[in-house]
C-alpha cells in the first residue's frame, strides 16, 4: 500500500504539553508535520503562526488533475498531469550549469522532463523503474514531448490504476483530484504549502470550531466549517461530478459562501450594534422652540427652489435632530446636486434655537467656497464665520471670543477648527465636507468639541453629526464601511443642468479635434481646466512621460494658447497665491486653469466649459467623475476630454469609457468599486480598510444582504447573544470581537 494513509505517521507531540493556550486552533504551526524551524518562520513572516492562521492561508488558484494523460496524448500548451516511470536520467553540461534530463515514459511513449536548476539531491531519486507523477506545461521538442521544470509526486503506487478511489477522492494531495495553487512564500514552493495543509487538515480541521450559529447554517444550507475550509484546500468531488475549477476560483461554491456569509455576519453583527450604542446616546432635541420653523423659512430665501430629493433629505435630518439622541448620518449625493444648502438650512435650525454649529471642509478652498454660499446665497441671513488657517490673529481672537460668548453661529473652517485654543460654548451639531477627506481621528476630534456632560445624571451628552459625500457610495459600502450611519442620498440633479459631452481621447488625430473644440470654447468666453496628476518633474520619478501642472502651464501658455492667460494651481502653493488665482479664475482674468486634483472639490464657475484631464487613466473613476462635475454648471453646454497615455491598456480604456456613457455617479462608483476595490471610497477612513478576506462587495452583494438582515434580526431577538442557541456566537465576539470592534469604531 504505497500511498500514506490519514492519520498514520503522526508525531507523538502534544500540544497541550507545550502550555499552548486557549482551544487547539491556537495550536503553534510547529506541530504540523512537514513545519521545521525555517519554514515556521517564513509562515510567522507572514502572521501565520497558528493553525487555525495555517489553515485559512487559501489557495491563489486551482488545477484540475483529475484526469491523467497519457504521453501519447500530450499536446503543446497543455498543462497535463501524467503517470510514468524512469527511464534514464543524464546530466548535460551546458555553459558553465548542468542541465538534468529524465527521460520517462508509459506504455503509450516516451516524455523528457527537464531542469536547468535541479534541486540539491534530486537526482538520486530517478532511479530507472521509479513511478512518478509529473505535471507541469507540455512542450514538444524535435517532435517530442517534455516538460521543463515539472512538479513530481512520488510514492504514487500506480495511481494509473486508481488506488482509494472508492470514494471518487483520492487521498493524496498532489494528483488525481483538483489540486490546489499557493501563492509561493519566500521560495517556499506550493507543492511543499499543500503537503503542510494537507497535513494540518488532516490532524487539525477538527479544531475549527463553528462560531455562527447553527440556526443561521441551516437557514442557508450552507457547510460546517471545517468541511467547507477543507475544500477550499482540497476540494472534494460530489456524486459523479467534479469540482469545476472555474466555481472555485470565482468562490462560487457552498464552501465559499459558507467563508464570504460569515465574514459579512460578523461585520454586520458588530456594526449594527454600534449603531444601537450610539443610538442610545443622548443629545439636544431641536426644532420645536422655533428651529424647525426657522430651517424651513430660510429654505424660502434661497433664490431657487429645492429639489424634491433635497427636501426629503431636508426632513431626514430635521427628523434626527428633534430626537434627544445624537444623528450620525451621511448625506451622499452627486457633485452639483446641492448637499451644501441641505446642511446650512439643517443648521440653521440649531442655530434658531440659540446653539451652536461647525462645518469643517478639507481644503481652504471649499471652506471659504462655504462661507461665500453663506453669504450669497443666503443673504447672510445664516450667520456664518469663517476660520482657517489664513485668518489673521486679530480675526481669530475675536472670533474665538464669539465663540466663547455663545453667540449662535456657524463656524465654517478648515482642520483650523479642531485646533486646541477653538473652544465653543456650546457646539451641538457638527457638519463634515467631504468626509473621506478626514480621518477617523479628526472628526472625533471635533466632535469632542461639542461634548458635553447632563448635569443631573452626569451622562454625556453629544453633538449631531451629519456628514457630506460627494463620491455616491455603492449601496454595499453604506451597508459595511458606512453601516453605522444612517444614509441620506440626493438622486436627482437641480434642473436646467446642461449635459457634459465627455470623450476618451486616446491618439494624436483626436487629441487635434480636442483642442480644437477647447480653442473654439475659450474664443467664445468660456473657460477650461487642464488637470495633471503631478504638480512637478521631480515627483515624477520612473514615470517620465508623465505630464506634470508646472511644465504644461508654461507650454500651455506659451505655445498652444499664447492668446489667453494660463493660471496654475496646485497643492504645493501657498494659501495667498492660491486665492489669487482662484479669484482670477472666478473672476474671468484667467480662462484656463492649470491645476492638480485641488480643484476636484468645492470650486464653483458657471461660466467653464471644458474640463481636460490628462492622464486620466491614473485617476480613478469617481474621481474623474468628481473633476468633471467642476464643469455644466452654468447655462452653456460643456465638455469633459479624458486624455489617456496611447499606450493605456484595453481594460483600462474601457474602464474610462463608462464615463462616457454615464453621468450617473451612483452607477460610476458601482463600476469603480467593482474595479478598484473600496479603497479608493474609504480614504483614510478606516486605515486598515474593510476586514474581508474572502467576501468581495460587489460579487457578493447577496449574502451581504442576507447577512445584514440576519444580523438586524438576532440584535433585535438577542442582542447580548444569552439565548443557548447563540452562545458559540457570544464566545467569539468575547475573544475575538474586540480586535474586530476596534476597527470599526468611527465616532
Ligand atoms: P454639492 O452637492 O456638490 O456640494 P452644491 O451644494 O455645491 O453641490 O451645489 C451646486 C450648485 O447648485 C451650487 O451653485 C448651488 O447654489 C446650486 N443649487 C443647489 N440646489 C439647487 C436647486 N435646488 N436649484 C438650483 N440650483 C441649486
Ligand atoms: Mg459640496
């Protein structure tokens, strides 16, 4: 009986005699047969330094080695697992190496295996006779089969023959089943990573212990844990069929959805309940004493109409601020669809009834941008006060002392705002721009600002918090990375907002078209924006082709539109030269504004046209998105051109094309999370970005859904998991949940 049977040859070791605390998963990776020294450390290099770690270390990819070739059969390309014997083997002196050639074969034909490299030892072990399986791509040379550089199982018996195959499942790792792939760690192969799973599982699947509870498994059919991870690892077959490679790989199989439910159960079991904790808070009700009134009157100043998805999101929020707990709400809605002058009517109730408010926005710009809606659009009927990092310290000093006083005002500002010396009276509603923009760190920050203590029952009292988005969140992110907010999305655009013709423009001919428009537009009086990803040479290391603000505003300007004026704007200036050539802008004087992203928010001139984007295929697509909403804001009708680098990749050209076809910007970021992951929403949100290792957001929106209503459902019947049923649940959050927890917090 040549091939290893389960559970045999097994050390001895226990490791409960090593102190190891806590269940076996927690089991050192060091009692795995097969894990020495050096590869315990490659493993712990990568934090996997217990089984249970081991054991969750998935495969990259799948190959099918159910079916054995014969060599007669092997065709070029193929990658084929065949059983034969050793011939012969020589060694081959080839320019200062030894190249070792097997030649093997069965009874059908001969096959050379080939190594430019062979491992120390190797060769010893190609003894004529020996009976190998060997994988790996197909070449044929000189009319005949090789393989270079194979993977070998030896002790194979006559696997031909089909030894244990009772079951239809072999028990070996390497052949006749569909094997598993691991991503190499530290030139440690996969072949040698599946002999130490297999391994592992065979002794340790058992001490993968359900956390979910079992009613939830039986509800989804889904797997026991262990069975499901050992099939990830070593997927077994089923009555006649196969596992299909394809299902594995797209994590489209009982096992996975076992994994992907779980993780999202999690999740969305500590977030909800979050959201309950905060919910439980207290805060100040507003709108009764005149503050609803006070919202709803000043809405009538504004010189246009609301927009019914602006006045649902009016009374979502007024709604939240009459309960006596804090709103934690996020208000997402397109570039242009008018979240501004929502927050300042919502805070005008609070104000109306003798409070205070802050909105804080992440650049100078927007936060001044603000302050003149204040004015303007309200006729100062808002009061308002501005407050960065410009403002002069005489300023500042009597500003703070307003502060100080009481007096009811919003403060509109910068990070300037949670400086230490900013101390308010008594701030209860704290409104944030752009929220993505601010770390978790931040807006704790100036939500302590407004904290306050209840003098009779010494509990804390805190401020309202509405936050601003104008990246639309896919509705799977406002479920994990924003499911303790409740969400408010503005759909609908303001009427009378011209469309933007937006074109990919990719080679020289239509890049000539492009500008010729851009001309064409500039010589009617409108402006344009040309925005580059770098503001200067030398941050363009390794990428020298790259187009940087600093060297085209002067090529622009010297050499494609000498006729009008050219103004740059990036990040890197300072704040008084940067208000300089925005009001030149504003005002006309400059008709082509040169910048980096720093106009991606908050700017607002009617009268531009064209927004130029060089280089687009390095920005991501809410982000273009985002630029191309600085333009179609006045009467006339407006042009987005993404250029792109010629050589840009087909994936890539058809990643921006959604734009062209779009201007939805919900369906936009649908498109980009599914393309580039949630990083590119979450900003520095959550450092750590979201804990799923398996689940994947939009491929797997529908157990995100099932798991969210699960969670919603056991908080409601069982929130502090007492019942018997859920005490395996209860368990892991007691000694997991708090790192996870952790992660979550974002007040
Ligand atoms: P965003 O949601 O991107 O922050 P803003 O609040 O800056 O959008 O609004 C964009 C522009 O639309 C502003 O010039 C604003 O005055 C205008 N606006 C907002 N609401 C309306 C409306 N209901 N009708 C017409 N114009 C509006
Ligand atoms: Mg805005």
């Amino acid at each position: 009986m040549p091939l290893k049977a389960r559970s045999v040859t097994k050390s001895n070791r226990s490791p409960s005699n090593n102190g190891s605390p806590g269940s076996p998963a927690d089991t050192p990776i060091q009692f795995v047969k097969g894990v020495g020294p050096r590869l315990g450390a490659v493993f712990q290099s990568r934090g996997i330094s217990t089984v249970k770690e081991l054991l969750t270390f998935f495969p990259r990819a799948y190959e099918d080695r159910t079916r054995l070739l014969r060599v007669a059969d092997l065709v070029e390309g193929v990658n084929a697992t065949v059983a034969v014997r050793v011939q012969s083997m020589r060694k081959i002196p080839a320019r200062g190496r030894t190249i070792l050639e097997v030649r093997t074969g069965d009874e059908s034909g001969t096959l050379a295996l080939k190594w430019f490299h062979a491992p120390r030892g190797m060769e010893a072990r190609f003894k004529p006779g020996t009976p190998i399986v060997v994988t790996g791509a197909v070449k044929i040379f000189m009319g005949r089969p090789e393989i270079i550089h194979p993977e070998i199982s030896w002790n194979v018996g006559n696997p031909a023959a089909g030894d244990a195959q009772d079951t239809g499942n072999p028990t070996t790792p390497d052949i006749g089943r569909v094997v598993p792939i691991y991503t190499e760690i530290e030139g440690v192969s996969s072949r040698v990573l599946r002999k130490v799973l297999w391994e592992a599982l065979q002794k340790y699947s058992f001490a993968l212990t359900e956390d979910l509870p079992e009613t939830l498994r039986a509800k989804h059919h889904l797997p026991e844990l262990a069975k499901a991870v050992r099939f990830i690892h070593f997927p077994e077959q089923e009555n006649e069929t196969p596992p299909q490679v394809n299902d594995l790989v797209e994590f489209n199989t009982p096992a996975h959805a076992r994994l992907i439910y779980e993780e999202f159960f999690k999740f969305e079991y500590l977030i909800l309940r979050q959201r309950l904790r905060m919910e439980k808070q207290l805060a100040i009700a507003f709108g009764a004493n005149g503050g609803r009134k006070g919202a709803l009157d000043l809405a009538k100043l504004l010189p246009f109409e609301l927009t019914a998805g602006q006045k649902k999101a009016v009374e979502e929020i007024l709604n939240d601020l009459s309960q006596p707990h804090p709103m934690n709400r996020l208000i997402q809605g397109d570039v242009g669809s008018g979240k501004t002058a929502v927050a300042f009517i919502s805070a005008s109730c609070v104000l109306a009834e003798g409070y205070q408010a802050a909105l804080m926005a992440p650049t100078e710009i927007l936060a001044e941008q603000h302050y003149k809606t204040t004015q303007k659009l309200l006729n100062g009927r808002l009061n308002a006060a501005l407050l960065t990092g410009k403002t002069p310290a005489a300023e500042r000093a009597t500003l703070l002392a307003r502060l100080a006083s009481g007096e009811p005002l919003l403060l509109i500002g910068t990070h300037a705002l949670i400086e230490e010396p900013v101390v308010f009276k008594n701030l209860a509603y704290i409104l944030i721009d752009e929220q993505h923009r601010f770390g978790v760190e931040q807006r704790r920050a100036l939500r302590m600002k407004g904290r306050s203590t209840d003098k009779e029952t010494g509990r804390a009292i805190l401020p309202h918090s509405l936050v601003l988005t104008a990246t639309p969140i896919p509705r799977t992110l406002a479920l994990t990375a924003y499911g303790d907010l409740a969400v408010t999305s503005i759909r609908e655009l303001p009427p009378g907002r011209q469309p933007i013709q937006t074109q990919v423009v990719r080679d020289h001919a239509s890049t000539q078209r492009a500008f010729e428009t851009i001309r064409g537009e500039l010589r009617a009086g409108r402006q344009a924006y040309f925005i580059y990803p770098l503001v200067n040479e030398s941050e363009a290391e390794g990428f020298t082709r790259l187009k940087s603000a600093v060297n085209e505003a002067e090529r622009l300007q010297n050499e494609v539109f000498p006729e009008f004026k050219v103004g740059l704007l990036h990040g890197q200036q300072k704040p008084d030269e940067k208000a300089k050539i925005m009001a030149g802008f504003e005002k006309g004087e400059i008709q082509i504004l040169v910048s980096t992203t720093v106009v991606e928010v908050g700017v607002d001139v009617p009268n531009a046209t064209v927004m130029a984007i060089q280089h687009a295929e390095r920005f991501g697509l809410s982000q273009l998105h985002q630029l191309r909403g600085r333009v179609g804001r006045g009467m006339h009708s407006s042009f987005c051109f993404l250029f792109s680098h010629p050589r840009t990749g087909e994936t890539t050209t058809q990643r921006l094309e959604v734009l062209e076809q779009t201007q939805d910007g919900f369906k936009i970021a649908e498109a980009d999370l599914d393309i580039r992951g949630p990083g590119e929403f979450l900003g520095i949100r959550q450092s750590g970005g979201l804990p799923f290792r398996m689940a994947h957001l939009v491929r797997d929106q529908e157990w995100l859904i099932k798991a969210r209503d699960d969670a919603t459902a056991l908080l409601r019947e069982d929130p502090d998991l007492l019942h018997n049923e859920n005490s395996t649940l209860r368990r892991f959050f007691e000694r997991d949940g708090h790192v996870q927890f952790e992660r979550l917090k974002t007040s």
